[in-house]
C-alpha cells in the first residue's frame, strides 16, 4: 500500500510517526491531511535507509537542492560531494537531475548515498537514451519513456518530475501566446519537440493510468512538473502557464484516486506581485496538493545572485502557502553549479523557508529567533552558534574577526548590548 492508501484506511505507518516526531505534530493529524492529499511523504518502497520527509500543509516549509551531471561535467564523484555538501547544509531532499554519463549509475550511486528523498526527471534517461541508439530525443517511443520511468522507480527514487501538462491543448496556447522565452523547462522541451515532430499527443498525459500503476507499485510521489513555466518576468501568469496548471488540477485527482501520492510544481520566473495569486491559484486548481516553486525568481538580470532573487520570492511564495522550495544556485543560468554554489544555494532556500514559517506559525520557528535574540543580548556566542542556521560560518567569522572583549569587532567596546546591560542590571560574561 502507498503511504495515501494507508492513510485513507485508517491506519498510520512507521513513515508517519517519524515526520509526526520530526515536526512536532500528532501522527494523527499527520495522517489525515496525507488522507486529504494535502502532505506527501516521498518514500519509495525500494529506497533502503530513507528517514521519512513530510511535504505540505501545516508542516514545516522544504528545501530540496538540485545536482547531477551534464554532457560536459560527468563525474559521479563531484556530484557525490555535491550531495554530501547539500544534505549538512541542510536540505530536506535532492533531486539528480543528470544528463551526462552513465546516468542510471549515477542515479543508483547516490540513491545508495542519501538518506534524505530522492527525486529525477526520468525523460532524461529515456531522450538520452534515445539520442545514444536512434540519433534524436524525437525518436523516443512511449516505450521508452515509461520503461525510465519504471527503471527509476524500481532503484528507489522517491519522486519524479513529469510533465504531464504539456498536452497539444497547451502548445496551440504557446503559439497564439507569443511569449518571450517560449519553454524553459527542459524536460518540457524535450515533449514539445517530440510531440511536434511526430504529431502525436503527450504519452505521460495520454496513458496517464500507466503513470499511475508504476507509481503505486512502488510508492513514488508524482511532482507534475510545470513545463510551461515562465522563464521570464514578461510571460509570468500567462494562458500556457495556467493552461497547464488547469491540466494538472485534473490529474491530482486522477491520482489521488488511485491512491498516488502527488504534488504540483509551480512557476520560475514571477515579479513579487504575483507570487501570493499563483499560490492561491495553484492551490485552488489542485485541491491543497503541496506546491513545490523553483524560487521563484523575481528579476531576470540578477545572473551570479539568482539565490538572493529566488529567496526573495521564496520567502513570499512559502509565506502565502508554498510548501516546498527548489533551491536556485548563483550559477543558476551561468554554468552547471559547484561544489560552493549548492551550499550557497541551500542556504539561501533555508533564509527563505524559515522566515515564512515563522508567519506560518509552524512550531518552534518563532521561539528559535527569540532564543537567539537573548543570546544577542547576554552576548552568548556559543549559544548564538548554536541556534544559527549555519554555525560552521558564524564561528568562523566571529573566530577570524574577533576582539579581547566579549563584543564583536562590529561595535567592539561600544557595543550597545553590553552598553546598555550594564545601566539595566544585565550580567553579560565577560571573555
């Protein structure tokens, strides 16, 4: 049974007891809104070692960090440092998203690494594949693409990104549309130009129940993946876009039924004063299913700083109901990321998800930052490293730049806590 169709019973699995514990909620509770379609727990029945992750409402808001090779950088070993870097960063998932190499390899070499949540994009095995024997993604079969889908499920992976939105329906949206950076998505592209060149209607939309059968077999969440998403401010909230998501409203419930857990991709590239309306439009077209963003960006020209751009618009988008963060890199729209870039990009999805849990009232988010404004106050650095979300770098920092008092080198001997401590009773320690 899925973790949907145990929920529905009734009943509640080990998985669930171990998100209850970790987000401080009664297993019950946890139970039910999986029941309602409105938490997933990615966790395929193959993936050995996983600890459980909850994704939705009323849990706290995830980061998830991409990785994997491309056809210029293919070492399995870079893209093993890259996950190792993102899970002690603190992300809640990774999803490999290679396209160089040996890719089912590379995929089985870090689902056996990772115990956190593993999520792909199978249409890049099968139009690599496809490339490698027939010469062009075109001339991959439906065959081919559920036989990738079913290789990534029977080695572990926890989550998929199909695009099964983009119908023939959307595309004639596209072309009417006129956008500005027509399909950024390259899993979407991929589908754009296989269903051009052969005529023929999306196999992921078009045999949807055969998704459907894979996935409950082997308990793998479906993240429809948004394929018409804006890769600019210009083309954010257009008719492709909601086109599409109208398309995936339909096929939550489908899977749903089938007792399939599912979450719901969201848009790119959105200027902040539309972030809220497409989270409250996701959510009403999709029935509560978890929203996962990928930032969103909310500049185009922010190239080398696309972390600081995506936390801007993740922090509104979590804020207004997003669940669930893909973190954007400063590399993002540059070159394939880092080793650096993961961390940074991981970090600044996390800047993000805890200040909108905070409004979002998620258990110990708030009372985390009053902890460590009182550790300002008695100038209590070990305790401040402690509560900070990366205390490799706070005490780095306070070590390299540090005085003989017991202030930092910002105000040193005019520091205002310590300052003003003294004429209010406060008892700072001294170095």
């Amino acid at each position: 049974m899925t973790q949907l169709e145990i929920a529905r019973a009734g009943n509640i699995s080990p998985q669930m007891e171990a998100v209850a514990a970790a987000e401080g909620r009664d297993a019950g509770t946890v139970r039910q809104s999986i029941a309602g379609g409105t938490v997933v727990i990615p966790a395929n029945v193959n993936h050995q070692g996983l600890v459980p992750c909850g994704i939705g409402a009323g849990l706290s808001t995830k980061v998830n960090a991409n990785l994997g090779t491309s056809s210029d950088f293919s070492s399995v070993d870079i893209e093993l440092e890259k996950l190792r870097v993102a899970v002690a960063a603190g992300a809640d998932t990774v999803m490999d998203l290679s396209t160089g190499g040996d890719i089912p390899a590379i995929r089985r070499a870090i689902l056996a690494a990772s115990t956190c949540p593993i999520g792909t994009v199978p249409i890049y095995q099968a139009g690599i594949e496809a490339i490698a024997k027939q010469g062009a993604i075109v001339k991959m079969t439906a065959d081919d693409l559920f036989a990738a889908v079913e290789d990534n499920a029977r080695d572990g992976v926890d989550f998929i990104t199909v695009h099964c939105g983009v119908t023939r329906a959307a595309i004639a949206r596209l072309k009417r549309q006129g956008r500005v950076t027509d399909v950024v998505s390259r899993g979407g592209a991929f589908l754009v130009g296989w269903m051009l060149h052969n005529d023929r209607e999306n196999p992921l939309y078009e045999q949807y129940d055969r998704l459907l059968d894979i996935s409950r077999e082997y308990d793998v969440t479906l993240s429809l993946g948004d394929g018409m998403r804006p890769g600019s401010l210009a083309d954010a909230t257009d008719r492709p876009q909601i086109e599409e998501l109208l398309t995936l409203g339909e096929l939550v419930q489908r899977a749903q039924e089938a007792g399939v857990q599912v979450m719901v991709e969201g848009p790119g590239h959105i200027p902040l004063d539309q972030i809220e309306t497409n989270v409250h439009i996701q959510k009403a077209l999709c029935k509560g299913a978890p929203f996962y963003v990928l930032g969103p960006l909310v500049t185009d020209i922010a190239a080398g700083y696309d972390h600081i751009t995506s936390a801007i618009g993740g922090a509104i988008a979590a804020m207004a109901g997003a669940d669930f963060l893909c973190y954007v890199t400063p590399s993002e729209h540059l070159a394939i990321p880092d080793v650096d870039d993961v961390r940074e990009g991981v970090m600044a999805a996390r800047i993000a998800a805890h200040a909108a849990d905070i409004v979002k009232n998620i258990p110990g988010a708030a009372e985390r930052d009053r902890q460590m404004s009182l550790a300002r106050k008695r100038l209590d650095w070990d305790e401040q490293a402690r509560l900070s979300l990366d205390p490799e770098r706070f005490g780095r920092v306070h070590r390299e730049r540090a005085t003989s008092g017991s202030a930092c080198s910002m105000c040193g001997q005019f520091c205002a806590m310590d300052l003003v401590g003294q004429y209010l009773g406060v008892k700072v320690p001294r170095c």
